[in-house]
C-alpha cells in the first residue's frame, strides 16, 4: 500500500546514500527531505564504503560522471550488495555516448542493482548493447517499451522502472503501469533522477522492489500533477512539487492514483 | 526576428552541450528547458569529443574551474570547431586571479569560440592581458566597455556580448544596445552563466552569431522585467524568472524591446 | 547590533570566498547575495590562495569532501590566517565517516578557524575524538550540547556556533542562545550550510566572532521563521526565506529576537 510506505518513511526518516550527478544534487536531496527521509550525498573513495553501511538504501546516478565517481560508484555497490541495502541505479544519458553505456554496463554486471530506472532511450541503449538489432532512434512505441524492459529485466535480473506519459514498473514478466504525471515534469531538469531518489526512499521501507518502485512513480506522478495544477510554469511547478511531495495526503493518492497490473488488493 | 528564433528553438529543441560551473549546472539547465532548448552537461574527458558531436552548441563556463576540466573544455571546443557547432565562452571572475585569465586566453587562442559573453569587468582583463595598460579597477563607463568590447571582437575574431545596465552586443565596428533588465537580476546567482546558456540555444537557431547573442540578451532582459514585477525577492524573483522564459508572448517581446544598432528591418 | 552589521553588509557587500559542497552552492550564493554580500565559489589548486586573498571571509565546507578539495582548503584556510582573514568551518556530516572525522581535526589544527557551526552530532564527534568517552548515538540535551560547544571551543580556541532547536555560540564561558527559527528548517537541504555561509557575511563585518556568529544565527532563525508564515512546504519556504534574507527589516529582527547571554546593550 502506498499511503503505508509513506507514513514508514516519514515515521522511519531512512538514510538514501546518493552517488548522483552535480545538476540534481540539490533538488534530489530536497525531494528526498519534502517526502520524509534522509539524505546523502558523498562520493570520496575514502568514505563511500563506511557511508552505504550506514544507509538504507543506495541510489547511483551517472548523469555527469567520471572516472573517480565511477569508482566510487562500484565500491559502495558493491558493499550495499554485501549488505543486503537496496540499489537504485539511474542510466542517466545512457546511448548519447560509450562512456556512459559501458558504464552502465559495468556496473549492471558488477552490482547487480535492485531497480534500474531510466526513460524508453536509456532502457533501448542497455538492450540494444547486448544484441545489437535496435538503433537508438527507433520508436519506442508502448509495446517496445515493455518489451525493453522485459528483456533488460531479465537479462540484469532486476525491477526495471521506465519513466514516461506511461511509467511502467517490470519485473521478469510482471508489467506494472502507473498513467498519473503532468507533461510539465520534463521541464524540469532533474525530475528522472528525482524519480530513482525516491524510489531509494520507498525500497527502504518496502521489501518488494516492484512495489517500491511503482509506489515511488505513483508518488511522484501525483504530486506531478498536484503541482502542475498550481504552476505558471516551471518555475512555480519546481516550487509545487517540493511542497506536494510534503503535503500529498492519503485521499489524493487514492483519488488519483492509475495504476494496473498488481492483484486488486495491493492497489491504493 | 527574435520571435522567429523562439518559435525555432521550442520546435527543434537543440542539444546545448554546456561544461559549466557547479553553482549554477541546475538552473541554466532549468533555463534552457523553459525556454524549449534541450540541456546536457558532460564534463569527462572520455566522452565529450562525443557528447559535442551530438549537440547543436556547446557552452563552456569557467565559473568552478579545475585543470581536468579545461582539458574537457579544450576537446569539446576543438570537436565543435571541427564540425561547425557554435561555441559560447563565459570567463566568469576573469581577472579575479592570474589562473583564471590565463586559461581564458588558452581557450581564446585554441577555441576561437564564436560569443564571448561575460560582464565589463571580464571582458576588461581580457583586454589588458594583452596590453596591460588598464587596470582591473577602472571605471567602467559606456564608451568604455564598448571600446574593450571592440577590441577583444578585434583580436579573438568573435562576437562579444556584455552584460551590465545597457548590454552590448559587438561585433568589429557593429555595436547592438539591449536596455532591457532589472537589477534584481543581479540578486540571483548565475544569471549572467544563463544568459551564455540561452546565447547557446539562440546560436543553434540563427545562423548570425550577432543576432544569436543580441536576441539571446534581449530575451534574457525582457523575462527579467517580467519576472522583476511579481517578485517580492530574489527567491520568487527566481522563480518568476523560469515561469517568464517558458510563457514569453510575441506582444511581450514587441512591446518591451529595447535594442540599437541593427538595421530597422531585423529588429523585433 | 544586529541591524547595523546587516546595514554594512548591504554596503560594503564583503566578498565571502566559499569551498563548500556541490549541493548547496547555488543556495548558499544566493543567500549570500540576497543579504547584500558577494559570493565566490572557487576550489582550484591553482587558485584558491589568490581568491582568498580577494575576500573578506572565508567559508570551508567538507560537504561533499575529496582530496584534491581538501588540499585547496589547508591552502585557502592558511592564506586567511595569514591574512587575518575570518574562516569559517563546518563539518557537515562528522562522525558519520572517520575520513570526514579525520579530515575535520587536520582542518582545525592546521587553520585555527575562527568559527567552527555544526549541528550537535558533528561537534560532539569532535568532542569525542579527543576523549573517546561520548558516543555519537548519545542524546543531546541542552546541558549536553552547551558542554560539547564549550569543549571544543577551549581545545580549537575559537567560536563554537550550533544550531538546533535553540542556537548556541559559545567562546569559552559565554553562552549566547538564540531561540529563533521553525522547524520548516530542517526540511530544506543546506539550511545550516547556509548558516556558515552567512557568518562568513558577519565575520567580514564585526571584529567581535562570538557576536558576528550571533546575529548570523538570529537573522537565519528570524529569516526562517518569515519565510515559514508564508510557506504551504519546503518547496516555498526556501523561496521565501530567499526573499525574507532580502527584504528582512529592523522591526522585524527587533520585534521577534530571541537571544539572551550578551549585555543588555549588545542585544537588538
């Protein structure tokens, strides 16, 4: 249930150990904080270890890496693995460049993340590296995109969690569709890698990884929407969000909540 | 036509690759999205050759400065240079110290960007590096900046936009005069770093590097004034601010422009 | 007086040179400017000692820590002493790691800050690594805190500034509280980054630390709770705490100051 994972991180205020890129940092900490848990960010190779065992949850994000952070990025993986702390892992440009999807590759095979979050694109270029027959530039129609993220679930064994008008939430052949947001959230840089924060926050107080990362979606396109009902623009929308994230209450989630593909009694 | 190049830039959505200081990567990404240009900032040298081949401009920003991040700056410039991108350099604090001023130049002479965009002060060291005959602490009256923009057009071969009161847009012996703006805009940090960012996406649309930087100023100055009348601070200021670039009308550009200097039918 | 540092800053607007973490630059920068003071943000090796030399405060903070970012604080921080230049430290997030533990002690020994602001856990780690007698997971009562504060202060020989629910600055034997602020506070990233940001501000104005460090806490907490009467969550409170740092007036600092532990006269 969602408003029940809510009320645990609220009550529970979980350590989210971001290694994440310097575009988001501020806004992905302050969603983090407007829902109820507790932010990190730290990604000194002297200390990343010692910080994921403090955590509860590990979110990796590549957006402007480098070679140290990525580092970084292996060694508190791997000790959250160790640790059995979930991670979230956001391909953040995943396709644009080599860099960026061996990257990701590297660290798909050496941490094996809990949830990989990413939009159609990034989802495409981890599927299309191992078989070679799609091009970025093809369409994602809904159907493709599902059947991405089937394949790269699979392949990488894990929840994959595609944003999108549709989010969708996969696991193996489990499908989880969340219709709620607002065309407003890509105006704002960073509200992809907010969506990989909070579904940090919610695998921290729900030991179902596809529960957690569908609550995480339903959450944000909600208060996406609750926003973007109050904003001139995305400026006002930004502002909205933060204060939707800490204000969202139960009868809102219920109310407006379109989500399918779990049994009927987790729904809501 | 400013009005022409808007309606292109939230058409095409140009890829403005910017390797950019920390304190403002957030909202001149969020400045470039409200404006309908599509932001990417990558600074690793295993990926920027790459990144900038894929973008539509590149802008390179000295704000927070470090040796591995000049060496980005220089691959991603020559890249651009190689392939026809327009290259926007904003030499923030230049003058301020000797490492600064000195890897401006080196940008200067191995870039050749196509906008140098920054205020008196900056522009000024650029010039008295090479003859070293005004201080940094000069006064800085309109002749003045007009008269070092003129030289710095003359020796790096390039338009120079310079922000302040009245902005200046030069190229040789053209001069263009935006008197639009606010000076609450100098309240919120990073608004000179968003007008670079904005001269990026104009520069992806018009292929007159003049044109590109004066309605980039134009535009910047307009939803300043815009911004300015519902603010009550910096804070909503801000904010008002994304909301402006986002909603900006024809009629508000027509009616609010103040620009000198290019030929009655271009202006508008 | 509170009003008559706050008058000087608006006017000399002091340059306050800031090596502070990526998550909080451009909310720091912006608080500062919104206070009428001039912000830098520059970490480079190459540089920092000549950006020191510029300013009138210095501000270090081990937020988001690496090597190469310490190394430029040990520069900066000594170019200041050396200077007679007011530093300011805050240990973000110590205890948490040993690496910031340790790197916190290198700091306080080899610069002597002028103000150390933390939050209770990070002073008594600093307390605790000396003594080994306090664990961090201790509560912190009021008493508590004032003995830690007091500790440190007699070891580092400086001012000890922490924020909570009351403030305390403490030198030596003197004790100021300062019981401004709202609770809204801590549900925004770098609020007490921001704190330290804005004693810099102070310090470039009063010679007095433990007094510059008040009024930096009492203008934060008076600030905070503006901002708080207007905010519907964190999303607003920060834009409006923005512009209460802006707008902030005499009658509203005289009216709703919370500070006992000075003479009668250097209260207001």
């Amino acid at each position: 249930m969602i408003w029940q994972d809510l009320l645990k991180i609220r009550t529970d205020a979980p350590l989210v150990h971001n290694i994440t890129n310097y575009v988001v940092m501020n806004t992905t900490a302050n969603a983090l904080l407007a829902i109820g848990a507790s932010p990190v960010m730290a990604h000194a190779i002297e200390e990343v270890e010692e910080m994921t065992g403090l955590a509860q949850a590990l979110v990796l994000n590549i957006g402007t890496l480098s070679q140290s952070w990525i580092e970084a990025m292996l060694i508190a993986g791997k000790e959250a693995r160790r640790r059995n702390i979930p991670v979230v892992l956001d391909p953040v440009g995943c396709g644009a460049t080599q860099f960026r999807t061996n990257t990701v590759q590297k660290l798909i095979d050496e941490i094996h993340p809990t949830v990989i979050r990413g939009n159609a694109s990034e989802i495409r270029a981890l599927i299309s590296t191992g078989s070679g027959t799609k091009g970025v530039d093809s369409l994602h129609t809904p159907d493709e995109v599902s059947e991405d993220a089937a394949r790269l679930s699979k392949s990488a064994e894990c929840v994959v969690s595609v944003s999108g008008p549709v989010d969708l939430v996969v696991e193996g052949k489990v499908v989880v569709r969340i219709a709620n947001g607002n065309p407003m959230m890509t105006k704002v840089t960073g509200m992809g890698c907010t969506s990989s924060a909070i579904t940090g926050a919610f695998l921290a107080v729900n030991n179902s990884a596809i529960r957690a990362a569908a609550h995480a979606m339903a959450v944000m396109g909600i208060a996406g929407e609750l926003a973007a009902e109050r904003a001139a623009g995305p400026g006002s929308f930004q502002m909205n969000f933060l204060d939707s994230l800490y204000c969202i209450k139960e009868s809102e989630i219920s109310q407006r909540l379109k989500m399918q593909g779990f049994n009927q009694t987790s729904i809501g």
